[in-house]
C-alpha cells in the first residue's frame, strides 16, 4: 500500500492527557460512590467514548453516573487540560513533515478535541479534519469512527495508517482493514499491564518516539512497494 491517510487519535498520541483523564474519571467514580483502581481503569476505559465508560460502569461496576457527576468531571477535567496539557515531544515537528494527509479520529467530543488541540498548539494543523464518535453509531472498538475518517478524506480503508494508543483503538483499526502503529511516548504509556495488553492487541509497530513515524511510514510503503 501506499499510504494515502495517517489517522491519529487523540488523546495520548497527539495530546499527552489520558493520566489526566484517568484522574478525572476516577474522581468522577469516587463522587458517584464506587471505587475502580488506576489500573482497572486504563484496562476497561482507555480509548472509549463516555457513553461507552458510562454503560461499562453501570453494568460492571454497579455504578450509576448521572448527568451532574458528568458535568462536573468534565468541568475538573477542562481545568487540568488548561493548566497541566501539554502535546506529545516531538508531534509540532512531525506532523507539517509527514508528506501525507492526516486528521484526527478520537473517542471524544468534538469540543473537547478542539479544545484540547487548542491548548496545545496543534489545532492549526489539523482543524478541518476532526472526527468524533459522537458522529457514528458505534465508538471504539467498532470501525466505524476510522471508516467515517477515511470515508470523509476519500482514502481506501486498506491504504491508511492509524496511530493509537490503547487496545480498544487497535481493535478498531484491524477491524477497519487498516495498517495500525501503537504508540508508547504518552506518559501514561509506562503501565507494565497496558503495554502487554498493546503488544498482544498485534499493532504491525510499536513505537515511543513520534519522531520515528514519517521513517516507520516510508518504510512500510517500500517494504509494501518491495513484496
């Protein structure tokens, strides 16, 4: 294949968010009268849109999230992203030097995406191109949100690439018929149960250093170009 569209994910791939996130949620859990641990939380969550971790949670975990308990998360949520958010090392580089057309495919909402892109410095290099689950019928680990992605950029699902960070995502990615590189920079990235849980989820690379990805993506295109 040669590649026609890189789709990134969001959280923990273009923004460094998701040891925030999971602080939120867990805070979010605690106020609701449940109690999840951090890890039991990077393996069910990670990567799912909260109407997913909502339903998940009210049917694992006997936990009845209310529409106040969301507004108030997501209120603490916004203000860590505001203070403490920071981009993945390396991405401002990266990204104007891929040589080819890239957008964002996350779990959350569209706000959020933009907010988060936003704070960061990355929005100008990504805004038009941003898909939320909000805007398909089914999130992570379904394919819809990456077959939407490439639907709308008129690339051929076998002739893209999904950047991820979490089994949920590359699941969603093999299940769209794409190539899928996970990605292991974010500082949440050091749990020894979610990079087993990542390596085992069979992504064609693993990588921590986003300065790696335009070799990795040329790479696969020779050696694609050379079979």
């Amino acid at each position: 294949m040669t590649p026609e569209l890189v789709i990134f994910d969001c959280d923990g791939v273009l923004v460094d968010s998701e040891a925030l996130s999971v602080s939120a949620l867990l805070g979010m859990i605690s106020a609701a009268g449940g109690s999840v641990s951090e890890d039991t939380a990077y393996e069910h969550f990670l990567g799912k849109s909260m109407k997913s971790v909502r339903e998940i949670l009210g049917r694992d975990f006997r936990v009845d999230i209310t529409d106040r308990h969301l507004t108030d998360m997501r209120v603490e949520l916004m203000r860590k992203f505001r203070e403490e958010l920071k981009p993945i090392p390396g991405i401002k580089d990266v990204l104007p030097k891929l040589g080819v057309p890239c957008c964002v495919a996350s779990s959350g909402t569209l706000d959020r995406i933009r907010y988060v892109l936003d704070v960061t410095g990355l929005l100008h290099l990504l805004e038009p191109h941003l898909f939320s689950a909000a805007m398909v019928a089914r999130g992570k680990p379904a394919p819809d949100l990456f077959l939407h992605a490439a639907a709308s950029m008129r690339a051929h699902p076998r002739n893209c690439i999904v950047v991820e960070d979490s089994p949920a995502g590359i699941a969603a990615a093999r299940a769209a018929g794409m190539r899928v590189f996970a990605f292991t920079g974010g500082s949440h990235a050091g749990n020894p149960a979610l990079k087993a849980r990542l390596a085992s989820s069979e992504p064609d690379f693993i990588f921590a250093d986003m300065l790696q990805l335009p070799d990795l993506i040329a790479g696969l295109g020779a050696r694609v170009k050379a079979s």
